[in-house]
C-alpha cells in the first residue's frame, strides 16, 4: 500500500491498522487531502480506486497532536464500510489512551466525545472504559513497585498455552530442585541489590506456569526466604495463581494462609470437563470444590478465571459454565477470549477461531456479575482471539486486584524474578509519555539455572537508579 498525504504522520501506525483491521482489503494507493483546518475543524478527503469518503471533525490539536493521523485511520473503516463494536481502537491497552487523555485536560465527557466521533467506539464500550479508568484511578499509584515471581512448572501442558510452562514429569522437570534452589538465590540476590534503596512493594504476584504445584516443603521455604530478605512491609495485597485444582492439598493452602497471602486465583477455565480433557487438563470437580470450600474457610479473596472460545465448546457448554458459577460465593471473575498465541500447541495445529453467538454468552455473563454484584475494573485486548474482543476482570467492590490494574497500565515499575519472570523500568519522559524498558527472565529452567549470576547484573544496571 502507498499512501499519499499532504501533511506529516505518522505513516508506520496506518500501515500496522491497516493490517490489523482491514487485512482483506486490498489498497493499492491511499490519498488523502486536507480539504479544511481552521481552529473549529479539520476535514480530510480520503481516496482509493473509485473509493472516496470526506471525514469532517472538531479541531482537538491544541492538544491532541495526531489528530490528523487517527483521522487517517478511522477514515480507512468509513471509507471500507467497516464497523467494529471498539472501532478504530486496535491497542491491547485501551485504557492507558482515556489516562492520556485525562492528563491532558479532557474531562469523561469530552473523552466519550472524541470516542465516538473520532474512533466510531460502540456506546456500550465506550462507558465501560471511561468505568474502568474511574475504577482504575482510586488504586494507581506511580511511586509503588510491584513483584512478579515465576514458577515455570505444570503438571501438564495446555494445548492453549503460550506462558513460561514446562511439564514437571519432562527433561525438565529434572532440574525442579535446582530451579528451587537457583530461585531462592535470586531472592537473596535481590534483596542485596533493594538494600539501600527507598522502594515500596505494594503488590506482589506468584504466578507461572502452575505457582502450586511445589512442594509444601518448598513453597514455605520460598515464602521465608521472600520475607527474610526483602521488604515487604508495604504489600497492600500477596496473590498466589493456584490456578491448577490438581495441585493443591490443605496443607499449601495453610502454608499461604500462614505467610500471609491474602489472594488465590482458583482457573477452572471451564467446567466442561470433556473439553478440558482434550486440552490436556486435568480436572476434577470434587476435588476443585473441595479446595474451594478450604480456600473460603481460610478467608482468601478469591478469584476465578474463564476462557470463552475453547475448541470443541458450543454456546450452550459456556451458558452452562456460567450457570454453575453462580454456586461459587467468588470476590473476583476474570474472563478471556481465546487468543491463538505463538508458542502453543493450538498455532502449531493451525486451529482457528470460529466466530459463536456473542451476545447470548455477553447477556448470561451481564447476569452472573449483576446477580454478585461484580464490576470491572481492568480491561485488555487481544490480537488473535475471537471478536478481536476484551478480556475483563470484575470484582466485589474493594477487593480489586492492585496489581492486574498496575500491570495492564504499566504504571508502576515490576520486579520479576524466577522462570519468564519480566522485569520493567517505568520512567516519566513528560506528563502523558513514559518509557518502559524490559528484562526478561529466561524461559527454560536449565537456562535460568545457569545464567542467573550473569542476569543478576544486568538486572541490578536496570534498577541501578530505582
């Protein structure tokens, strides 16, 4: 595609929409002239081949610098006759651009303006976004850290699986109590390089992988090690991704209770058990229910997750799964479109996503939350998943997820350590742009095991100025 303009934008941007949001249409030449811009409006006439659309809209460039080029873009979906329920939002993070917007001097009002007249945002998604970013904003806080720990182990691989996962019965799986000990090295490590410096953890984030598939004897040596060495005085909330019911016994679940988790995640992704079968899960729901009952009684906030698109699952698998929820007393519920990832068995297998009734699914969800009395409160998106739709979390009013918030906003500076673990520098360059430089953990746990001390340094030169 050649595009042709009569002013400066940023040409890299149209060309990634393009492929994004029209990657069946075939655009020779795109033209595009300014026909009017005054201080009240800018009108852009849009060409190609026979096609020709003029896209007229208020003057924002006193403070919104790439008008014109957002323009260009939505004014490809006019001039294509497209529309999506999130119109020319393609971002994964749609709620850091309503923050931006905020600290410009947009108030929500203006904000829902510029949505639907400038991107051709859907209502109903348009009010909840600018819901979220009001929710989000009661917990963001810059001058906090959080800490991500990775356990890189499952007991078995989904085929849906793109994380840092490896079966603990493979190759290696062999290096588990290496992995332990390398881990509880790199905590150590990292408490040495926090020593002097004023940093406040306010969450902290035990994920993977499967976290619960240690050993108890591990999983409280870990824990210790984690409070014996580092600060964790600040923590505002401790969550622990025992996502997997076949990994968990009492006995973990009152070692967490003990170090002072106060957060469990419990995944069943669905109940159909045939479905979870076939994606090499395990599952069984006595047990599951068994574990939610102690996970209650010890008082965790407790979180479930879903993933709606699941191959082999039809309309009415979901509206049943959705059902049987309503029999959890649950704090949070976080639900996902299948994204066909890079690294899974599914891309491997070319599985591709088959579009379902959306709207019977989205009402029976509207009633499960109202009838808990869940609201969202942090939203992503996904390239590659069905109805190229968002992935939502709700919850009981006050018991949030700090950190999903800050992590999807990338507000906050993250120290990772273990298996895949990302680490993140967040620096301000102004008031609306920041930079985020990124170190990642290796995947492999032989690798992990045997390039910490060299990792180490390039993690301390990261956080050097933290």
């Amino acid at each position: 595609m050649e595009i042709r303009l009569d002013f400066e934008a940023k040409e890299n941007t149209i060309y990634e929409f393009k492929k994004v949001l029209l990657p069946e249409e075939d655009i020779d030449i795109l033209e595009v002239k300014t026909i009017e811009e005054n201080k009240d409006y800018i009108s852009l006439e849009l060409s190609c081949g026979n096609r020709k659309k003029i896209f007229t809209l208020k003057n924002y460039t006193d403070r919104m610098v790439d008008q014109k080029t957002v323009m260009v873009k939505a004014g490809l979906l006019l001039l294509f006759d497209k529309v999506y329920p999130w119109g020319a939002l393609v971002g994964v993070r749609p709620t850091k651009l309503i923050r931006r917007y905020l600290i410009m001097g947009y108030t929500y009002d203006e904000i829902d303006e510029i949505l639907e007249k400038l991107y051709f945002v859907f209502p109903e998604k348009r009010k909840l976004l600018i819901e979220v970013v009001k929710k989000e904003n009661e917990y963001l806080n810059p001058k906090g850290i959080n800490m991500y720990v990775g356990i890189p182990y499952c007991p078995t691989r989904c085929k849906y699986c793109s994380f840092a996962s490896y079966e603990i019965n493979s190759k290696l799986g062999n290096y588990y109590d290496d992995f332990v000990k390398t881990l509880i090295e790199e905590i150590k490590l990292t408490g040495e390089m926090l020593k002097d410096k004023d940093v406040k953890i306010e969450s902290l984030y035990f994920g993977g992988g499967t976290p619960s598939i240690l050993k108890e004897k591990d999983l409280k040596n870990i824990l210790e090690e984690l409070y014996k060495n580092i600060d964790l005085s600040h923590l505002k909330e401790f969550t622990f991704e025992a996502g997997r019911e076949d990994t968990l016994t009492k006995e973990k679940l009152e070692i967490l209770k003990e170090m002072k988790v106060d957060r469990v995640s419990l995944n069943p992704q669905t109940f159909n058990e045939k479905v979870l079968r076939e994606l090499n899960r395990n599952f069984d729901k006595k047990h599951f229910d068994e574990m939610f009952r102690e996970i209650k009684r010890l008082g965790f906030v407790v979180n479930m997750d879903f993933i709606i698109g699941l191959p082999g699952e039809s309309v009415e698998d979901i509206l049943n799964t959705f059902e049987t929820v309503k029999g959890y007393d649950i704090d949070n519920l976080t639900i996902h479109f299948l994204a066909i990832k890079n690294g899974s068995t599914l891309i491997k297998n070319k599985y591709r996503i088959t579009e379902i009734e959306s709207q019977r699914i989205e009402d029976k969800i509207r009633e499960v939350v109202e009838e808990k009395n869940l609201k969202p409160y942090y939203l992503y998106r996904q390239k590659n998943s069905m109805n190229w739709g968002e992935n939502l979390g709700y919850s009981i009013e006050g018991k949030e997820s700090i950190f999903n918030i800050e992590m999807i906003e990338e507000n906050q500076s993250t120290i990772g350590l273990g298996g895949g673990a990302i680490s993140k520098k967040v620096e301000m360059i102004d008031e609306t742009r920041f930079s985020i430089v990124r170190y990642i953990n290796p995947k492999d746990p032989y690798m992990y095991i045997c390039e910490l001390k060299d990792r180490m340094k390039q993690k301390e030169e990261l956080f050097k100025n933290l």
